[in-house]
C-alpha cells in the first residue's frame, strides 16, 4: 500500500475492496474505480480540471429537489440512460422497442374512456391517436393499461405549470376487446431540456444544442407481458437525427398526417387543420 | 443516430461532441464518455443499479456545503485525488513526495516565530518539530513559507470545532537563514473521515475502516521551487497500510521519537513524556 503512484494506486484501491461482502457491489465500484483511473491517466487530468470536476457534480446534486433531478439529466445528455435502458429491454425483431422514461411521467394520472380528449385544455393542434396492442403474432392484447403524456404546443407537460389544478396531455387508458385504443390530444412539438443548471452549462461548452423531436411517451402495461416504455417521434422534426437525450430509434418513429378543417376520425368537424397518428405496439411476453 | 443500441450509442455521443471547439474539454468529456459507456456494458448494469448510482450522486452532491465536500471525500476514498496529486507532482529521487492536499486546510493562517507553540489550546502530547527546507543539492532554502496543520488528540481539526474563537495546531512559519524550522505542537493521532454522508454509506456496504493514519500536514512555498503540499506520517500507525484516501507514500512515514519527562529539545522541562520529530523537506526547483 506505500508505494503509491499514479498506476499502483489502483491496484490498491481494488484490493481494498476486497473486504466487500456482496460480490455485485464489488463487480460496480471495482469496474467503476477502473475506468476511472484509466480515464484520469488517459487524459492526464490536472488538478485544476479534477477541482473543475468536483464542482460539476457537486452543482449538479445541488440542482436537484423534488421536481428536478439534474443527474438524471446528465446520465441522459451523456447516453447513458438510453444505452442502460436499450441494454436492459433487448427486443425480438418485431416487438415495439423501449426508450428513455424521462422525468415528466406521473404515476396515478387520471383513467379516460376510450375516445376521450386528454388534453384536457392544453394548447395545441388537435391530433386524434389510433392504436392496437398486439402480441408478436398479431393477437390483440385486450385490457392493457396504456399510460400516455407528452408535451403541450409550448413545449410544456402539465407538471411544468405550477398553477394547473389537473392533469393535461395526460391519461391511462385501456385497451378493448380487439386491443384497439383511441383518443384525441393535441400535437406535440420539440422541446429543450432545462439549461438553467450545470448540464445547461455543459451543452452549451460542447457547442449543442438542448431540443428533443417532437414525441408522446407511453407506458403499456398488461398481464402475461414486459411493461413497455417507449416514445412515438414525429416524423420530419429537425431534431430527429441530433436528440439531446439520444433516445430516437428509427422503429419508432410514425408520420403525423396533417388534414384540412372538416370531418375527423372521431365524427366531429374539425374547424382548423387536424392530425392523425396510428402505431401499433407489439408487446414481448413475460 | 436513429439505429440507437446499447453499442451505437456510444459513437451517437462522441459525434455531437465533436461540435465542442474547445480540444481540451472535447479531449476530456469524450474520453470520459468512453469509460462510462464500457463501464456499464462491462458490468451490464441494471436499471435499478442505474438508479441507485443516481441516488447515490444527488445525495453526494447535497451533502456538501461551505464546510463539508463529500465529492472530494468521494474521489478521495476511491484513489482518484491521489492518483491525480501523484501523475501532476512527479518528482526526482530524493525530493520531497507529494500527497493530498485534504479538505482541512485554512488560507490566511496566523504567522508565527520559530519556536513557537501552535497548538495553541490544542489537547494533546507535546511534540516538538525541528526541520530543514533544501534543495536537492543539500543547499539550505532560507525565507520558505512552510503552512502546517494537523488535528488534535481527539483527531479533529480546529475548523471541526466551531465554538473555537481561534486558530489551533495550524500555523505559517518562515525558514531561516539555514533553512531551519521549528515549532511545539500536540502529538497528531489517527482520525476517521466524516461518515454520516453517502461516502460513509459506501465504506460500510464495501467493509472498508473510515480511518486515516496520524500526519501532519504540511505546505512548502520558497521562490525558484515548486509548491510542495505534504504529509508526514507517524511510523507505527495501526492504519499506516489502510489509509481510507490512499495517501500514505513510504518516503514520508517518519518516526515521532517518544521521551520520558525531562528536558526537551527548546531547553523546557516536561512534566510528562514528549515526543520529537525531525524532517528535511526537499523541494524541487522550477
């Protein structure tokens, strides 16, 4: 242990943690301390920029409350939350693929009937959803729990509006019979991740830029299935190919058709230019 | 980016880094990226795992404060500070090594005379420190303005206590003519890092001891030499091969020779046993 330098410093550090009883901790820390050290020895990281370092991070847990989780955002901008979540949702060819969960999901959001406007006052383009949940052979999953939200056409979900009283562009709702799922909401757009704090800051070193295509997440859920997290991206965004988060996959991505004013898919008359989109989700099973 | 997988991601983020017109940071964050992106392939990191490393980073982050810097003590408890201090302060044979630099050191601490008490107050064995500053050629550095602190017996630091109105056991003394220093202190002891933190959650679930090896530390400044920021080690420390933050270098244990009552080397008696210490720093020129 005394002849420490920059290269037996890390055979010491790893036998320390010898004395872990629980062999995945060991697995982690000592997987971690060793592409630490090799990163610090690759760079020749000075001591400025290791203080430089230690004040990121530091800003960045002291970013975080209860509304905000600045970590998570930094794991997002660097991919590792998308790389740890295509890692741990592999999919056959055929099966809907997962994405990033984000921080913007709500648990217990309001169940709709089918056919419902979700949007529920928010501002937007009207868009009418039509959706199945199939299995991977074409049968339709009946009484699955689709959790939807998304952004409104400011680029804001509900709980980035402190005064709202309820839920907007947002809502669980359950699939028929058939598997069959329908509801209105309005239009998505792209939107920025928040760059008020440290990876704001680091965006703008790196020279990029903070938007996300323009998406609705979903969340399915249904007995005898693996819980699905995805995203639907709006074809054509001019974010697609360069998304803060990398969370776009190509297989998930579905055109919006825009239409004139007139007859919608749910019977109405539309006054103003509407959209439709229709995916259909294949789920894995358990 | 639209074929995203676990793999792919990887190249995904190196190519937005490339917008960074700063080749250091690009250099730096893309490298960083790498060892990330292997790091959780190599363990296959869950999503749960993820989240705890999450957890695990806000509350290191919100543990810090004016006072108290749990990153550093997170980087310090994993090698990286003294990897980092070791690759940035090489030194020739026979100059003084480097070690870390620790969270307890003051800026503007008080000037004393050789000679002086610096425990002021400070409970503990007295110990006597007599040193020379030189250069590597064995030529005295006159005027070296040497900063010294250390803990108590009780293994705390002035700053750790906050009802105190001054400073103790830490002083700034200038070198003489012939590179002589002298001073009365307290006898430092083992001490352990703060462990009501995420840092002291780590030591637990890994079975590693939160204790550092009594030292005292020191700070070198002479003009035409570097910076030295030190530590000497008292030999014979139960933890001399376990420091928590992997500071301890052979070339800086020393022994603090214990004395019986009697007369001490400033020419005092001592109603009780004192110890001695003597040390030539070696500084290295610029």
């Amino acid at each position: 242990m005394k002849y420490i330098d920059e290269n037996s410093i890390t055979t010491a550090v790893l036998q320390r943690l010898e004395s872990c009883k629980n062999p995945r901790l060991k697995e982690i820390l000592g997987t971690l301390v060793i592409h630490l050290h090799d990163f610090a020895r690759e760079v020749k990281l000075t001591e400025s920029e290791w203080m430089a370092g230690i004040e990121f991070l530091t800003a960045t847990g002291q970013m975080c409350d209860d509304k905000r989780q600045e970590f998570i955002l930094l794991s997002d901008t660097l991919g590792l939350s998308m790389l740890t979540v295509a890692m741990n949702n592999a999919k056959p060819e055929g099966v809907t693929e997962s994405t990033v969960f984000g921080p913007f999901h709500v648990a217990g959001a309001p169940h709709v009937a089918l056919g419902a406007d979700i949007s529920a006052g928010a501002a937007g383009e009207p868009l009418f959803v039509t959706a199945k949940v199939l299995t991977p052979d074409g049968k339709p999953v009946a009484g699955a729990d689709v959790d939807v939200w998304q952004a409104d056409e400011e680029g804001l979900y509900d709980v980035q509006r402190p005064d709202l009283a309820h839920h907007q562009a947002r809502a669980v709702l359950r699939t028929d019979a058939q598997g069959n799922l329908n509801f209105k909401t309005v239009l998505p757009v792209a939107y920025p991740v928040p760059t008020d704090g440290p990876v704001g800051k680091m965006l703008v070193a790196t020279g990029r830029h903070p938007w996300r295509p323009a998406h609705i997440h979903f969340m399915v859920v249904a007995p005898g299935f693996e819980r699905l997290i995805t995203h639907v991206f709006r074809d054509g965004d001019p974010y697609m190919d360069s998304d803060v988060v990398f969370g776009v996959r190509s297989s998930l991505i579905r055109q919006f058709e825009q239409h004139a004013p007139g007859l919608a898919p749910d019977g109405s008359q539309q006054s103003v230019p509407f959209h439709t989109l229709n995916f259909d989700f294949v789920l894995q099973p358990v």
